[in-house]
C-alpha cells in the first residue's frame, strides 16, 4: 500500500480523534509562535513542541488504517526522531507502544546504517 492510499484509506474514529487533538495542539502551537508580541521563553519553548508534537501526530493518526498498523515505510528520518522523542518522554509506555517504539529504532538503525557505511 503507497503513502496515498494508506492517507485515503478510513480512518478508525479513536484516531479521527486523536487526529482532531493533534491538529488543535499543532494550532495553538502555531498561533503562539505567529503572535507579534514577545513572549517568555517557556512560552515559547512550549508553543514549539506543541506545533511539532501537534503535526507529527496528527499526520501519524492519519497515516492509520482501519487495522490500526502505522506505515513507517517512507516515513522521513526527522518524523520518526521525533516519535521516538515522544515516546521517550511518556513516563509509562503500553506494550503496544513498545512494539512500536522498537520498530521505530529498527527504522532508524537501518536509516544510520545505511547512511553512515560509506
């Protein structure tokens, strides 16, 4: 399955909705670093994670088919650095999760590997 059948293919309505989070984080994210006033660094520092977090996660949610699998394939290094990241932070992690953190670093070896054995 290419990248835009996996997009055109329903979406389970859990991820519509995690979809639909996403989008709003990746909004106000946005809509904070756009302001033309100065804000605090934290302020900051948060509106940019929640723009990053917010668009890596609505194009995964998105990226999800109705058998609930996520298409790694393809996917650019720096989206799947920043699921990493994500994954990383959370302080307890589901055993699905773990599976698919630990696809995650086996797509990223093999992105190193492949790159960085001249």
């Amino acid at each position: 399955m290419n990248i835009k059948q996996r997009l055109t293919a329903p979406t389970p309505t859990f991820w519509k909705k995690v979809r639909n989070i996403m989008l709003t984080a990746g909004s106000i994210g946005g809509a904070l670093l756009m302001l033309p006033v100065a804000l605090p660094a934290g302020v900051v520092t948060l509106a940019t994670y929640a723009l990053i977090v917010g668009a890596t996660g609505s194009v995964l949610s998105q990226a999800t088919k109705e058998d609930g699998t996520i298409n790694l394939e393809g996917m650019p290094i720096g989206d799947l650095i920043k699921l990493q990241e994500a994954f990383y932070r959370k302080s307890n992690i589901t055993e699905s999760e773990k599976v698919l953190l630990n696809k995650v670093n086996d797509h990223i070896r093999k992105y190193q590997e492949k790159y960085t054995s001249n």
